[in-house]
C-alpha cells in the first residue's frame, strides 16, 4: 500500500483524515506535527488545500485522495472514481438569507431574478435551475457571509456545519440544498493500473 | 542558438502576440520530430499488416455525425456553407470511416482494414485542460466479426505500442453490453436504471450504490451490481458471472483465449469499464501507462454503426491520441513512477 500516494486536505477534514489514516496503519505524526512541509514522500501523503485534491488526482499526481463532496460537486468535470463515503466532515449546502422577511421573496416577485453570493456558482447554478427559478450568481472568495449584510446579494448558498457562523452574521437557512460528506476518490488510471493496492486500501479504510 | 529553436534565442525587441483559438496549439521543430518518429512507425506497423492508409474531409455534415451517435463526444466547432448547411468538424474518425465505407466501398468483399492519421476535434467541458484538436492514429477492421475480428485489432495495438517504444503500458479490456445485461437480469429499467447508469459513466459508485439502494432488490442482486462494475484484474474476475451478464463475459473470454501471451499479459478485464463514444456494441478497451494519468487511447467493438450508413457489417477499431503517447514515452524515459 505503501506504494499510494495520497492526497489529504488540509482544513476542515485534516484532522479527522490523519485519524483514518492513522487507524489504517500509515504513519501519519510527522504529517500531523510539520504544518509547513507539504510533500511527506515516506509515507506516500500530500497535503493540499480541499479544493485542489481533484486536480492532482484527475491529472494522476496523486493517486487516491480525499475531499469533501462539495468540491466533487463544484469541480464535476473532474475524472475520478468515487470510490468511498466516509462519513465524517459532514456539513450542509444551505440557501441562506438575512433573518426576517426574506428578501429574496421581494427579489423573486418584483425583479424576477435572484442575486446569490457563493464559493460553489455551480451547484448553486444548478440547485437554482433544478427548481425552476432564475438566479444571478456572484462568485466571491473570502466570508460570504458579508455579501447579503452589504446589499451586495439577496442570498447566499454556502456550505454549513453547526450554523453558528450564520446566526452571529444574523443569517437564517431557507433551504438545505444537499449534506456533503468527505470522499475516498481514485485517479482512472491508477485504479486499473494498481487496482490491488486500492482495493486493499478500500477494505482496511471500510473495516477502520 | 538555431533558428529552428526560437525560444533560446534571445529577443531583439518584444514579440508581437497574435493568439490562436482556445485548445489549439503550434507545433515547432523539435516536438514534430518526435511526434512524426511516433506517427510514421504507427503508420508503417499498420500498413505491413494490411491496413491502407485513408483520409476524409475534416469537416462533415452534421447529419453525418449524427447518424454515428458522438454523445459524449461532442463536437467542438459548427458552422455553415454557402447553401446554409450545417457542417461541422468531425469529432472522431470511426463516423467518417462508416460513411466512407458505405459510399465507397458498397460492394467491395469484407473484410477491409483501414487505418488513419487525422486530426480530430471536441467541444470540451469548461475549465479543464485538454486541446479542442488532437492527433489520432488508429484502425478500423471492418466486416470481421468478434471474437477473431477483436483479437487482431488487440494484437496490432500491442503491435504499434511496441513499435513506438512504449514499455509498460496495459490495456483495459470491458463490454458496453455486460452491465446492461446484469440490469436486464434484475429487470432494473427505465428511470432507474437511467440514473445508475449516469453514475456508472461519472465513475462515482458512492451515488451507484445509493441508486441500487433505493430499489428493492434482493439483497444478492443489490450486492453484484455494487460489485461487479468495481471489479478489474485478471481473467478470474469473470467467473461467477452467469445469465445475460455471463453471455458477455464469455465473449471476452473467447476473444482473450484468441490472443498470444504478449497480449493476453497486456491486458487488465475491466468489468466497469465505458467509454464515452455512443456506437459501441460489445467488447471496448482503453489503454493505460503508469507514465501518465489518463488514458492513451481506446477502441472497440461498434457492430451497428455501418448499418446505420445502409452497410452492416461488423466492425471493430481503436484510436491512439499521438500527443498523450508522446507524453506517455517522454514519461517512462524519464523514469516516471510506475
């Protein structure tokens, strides 16, 4: 197995993935401890931002990685094999607007279109579409949270794990779009190529 | 410092920049050496097996491509002629071959081996890395029926693999019709099986197995759908297959017992394997190399497509892409992790 190299988010889903790893038996300390090196060539792990996993294995730099499903989702044209649910780093995509009367109701009924900030333009794009309403969505990089506080949009889509940071922003949820959870993904080639080492990492990972 | 090398040399004064269309690019000395290295041993391994070199117009009516069924493989550029007809670039050779063989070779006695270098051109999905127009070297056998027909396009593949110098590449060896056939057998249809078939094609067997889930299904049938599209290896990951499912499995096997051990070892049996081209009927392969992340190129079986073109005869063929080739070699001479 030690023959994989895998791509591990950092973030939100960098602890718990240490621990899978770690429970699976790959040496995951020095990785844990060195928040500096990104490249751990011993153990066969790379660490990356989780918007960036699907890039390095699409492209066979890597060739396992894990990342939650709201990136897959984003960056569908990726070809990887989902291989895994693994269950942690569970979060919810939400349609969120500020407390009260929801402005997007006025946007709706008296501009006809609806202006949404979001990190994710495509699956807010195709959340929109799949219900049958129309939307403008303003990609934006940092807290989207600000951008309904500022009139810069009627709504947010955003991803969301305890609420918290949308209450304090006095943000109500409108819609849960769909729960994401961190994913076991494999580079096409890799996985014919070197199809028993992934497979016994499949298995180990599932008894884990 | 050579004229032919226009990047060392040092600027006299700044370029003027004239840009060319998005997924295109320019070919300089050095490159097209090696590319041409590659093409003319393609090209000579296909001719001393028979194969006789064609060329097609690289536009076609749109009508043309139609009848061949490109889904997944759209193409990239559409425009008019004089009269307002819609012509477009091709997105393959295979489709033009079809009507090629069909008009001109109406009555010629199969079999025919044909094989091509051309350029072909794709729309493709926005924000990803890969040319709108690629070179592809391949063959279509025409009117030799699986599994003898299969096992020579197999054969010849390794053949100008070999030629080229490429090393360690395997090929993926799968049936478009053996999924479909495991879905007959659980009588999944319709709606249903629409939806576990797009997660097949995105390569997701989480939203497979949440597909399958949702059916009710006994617990067996549930279990070998999940499983067999996961399952890739040796000859062995066909047994237990049996009714429909089993009629496909026995069709590679026939092909794989046709084949000299220096195929046979290239070859890994797929049982998930698809491919994104619509006219393919049974057997389909893609070739890998550990040098490079996504396939080399691929092929198969397309036993209806002639007939669509008012010729039907069985067919089978694949194409290498030259470039990623190309890239594949410069990767394992460099010794790229295997």
């Amino acid at each position: 197995m030690s023959d994989l190299i895998v791509a591990v988010p950092r973030g939100a889903l960098f602890s718990e993935t240490l621990d899978l790893l770690e429970r699976i038996g790959i040496d995951a300390s020095e990785v844990r401890s060195n928040d500096r090196k990104l490249l751990f060539e011993d153990v066969g792990i790379v660490t990356m931002r989780p918007s960036d996993v699907p890039t390095y294995v699409a492209e066979g730099a890597a060739d396992v990685g894990i990342t939650g499903k709201d990136v897959l989702m984003e960056q569908s044209e990726r070809e990887v094999y989902e291989l895994l649910d693994l269950g942690y780093g569970a979060c919810t995509m939400v349609l969120a607007s500020v407390a009260g009367e929801d402005p997007m109701e006025e946007a709706r009924r008296r501009l006809g279109i609806v202006r949404i900030a979001t990190k994710y333009p495509k699956i807010a794009a195709r959340h929109f579409a799949a219900t049958g309403r129309q939307a403008e969505m303003i990609e934006v990089k940092g807290s989207v949270e600000l951008a309904p506080l500022t009139g810069l949009v009627d709504g947010i889509v955003d991803l969301t794990a305890t609420g918290t940071t949308l209450r304090e922003n006095g943000l109500v949820v409108r819609e849960e779009i769909v729960v994401c959870t961190a994913r076991l993904i494999a580079n096409p080639v890799a996985h014919k190529l070197k199809a028993a080492a992934i497979d016994e990492l499949l298995e180990r990972v599932r008894a884990a | 410092m050579t004229a032919t090398d226009p990047t060392s040399a040092a600027p006299a004064s700044a370029p003027t920049i004239h840009p060319i269309p998005s997924g295109t690019r320019d070919v300089l000395p050095d490159e097209m050496r090696e590319l041409r290295a590659i093409t003319a041993r393609a090209l000579e391994v296909f001719q001393a097996a028979g194969y006789g070199e064609v060329q097609t117009p690289a536009l076609e009516y749109e009508d043309t491509l139609a009848r061949g069924d490109v889904r997944g493989a759209p193409p990239a550029y559409r425009l008019f002629d004089e009269q307002g007809r819609v012509l477009v670039l091709r997105s393959d050779m295979t489709v033009p071959i079809a009507r090629l063989v069909a008009t001109r070779y109406a009555s010629a006695e199969p079999p025919l081996r044909l094989c091509y270098l051309a350029h072909a051109y794709r729309g493709v999905r926005p924000q990803r890395a890969q040319p709108r127009e690629f070179l592809q070297a391949g063959i279509e056998l025409i009117g030799a029926p699986a599994p003898q027909g299969t096992a020579e396009a197999l054969t010849l593949l390794c053949d100008v693999l070999d030629a080229v110098g490429l090393a360690d590449y395997r090929i993926g060896f799968g049936d478009v019709g053996l999924y479909q056939a495991l879905l007959d057998g659980f009588d999944v249809r319709d709606e249903a099986r629409e939806r576990i078939l797009a997660e097949l094609v995105t390569r997701d067997f989480v939203g497979l197995e949440r597909e399958v889930g949702m059916l009710a299904l006994p617990a067996g049938a549930a279990e070998q759908l999940v499983r067999v599209p996961q399952l890739r290896g040796g000859p062995e990951v066909l047994s237990g297959l049996d009714g429909p499912a089993g009629e496909a499995a026995e069709g590679l096997r026939g092909v794989h017992a046709l084949l000299e051990p220096r195929v046979a070892r290239r070859l890994i049996f797929d049982l998930g394997l698809v491919r994104e081209l619509g006219y393919y009927t049974g057997a389909i392969f893609q070739v890998y190399d550990p040098a490079l992340g996504v396939p080399i190129g691929g092929g198969g079986r397309y036993d209806e497509l002639l007939g669509r073109f008012g010729r039907p005869l069985p067919a089978v063929g694949f194409a290498l892409t030259v470039e990623r080739l190309h890239v594949a070699l410069a990767g394992e001479e460099r010794g790229e992790r295997a």
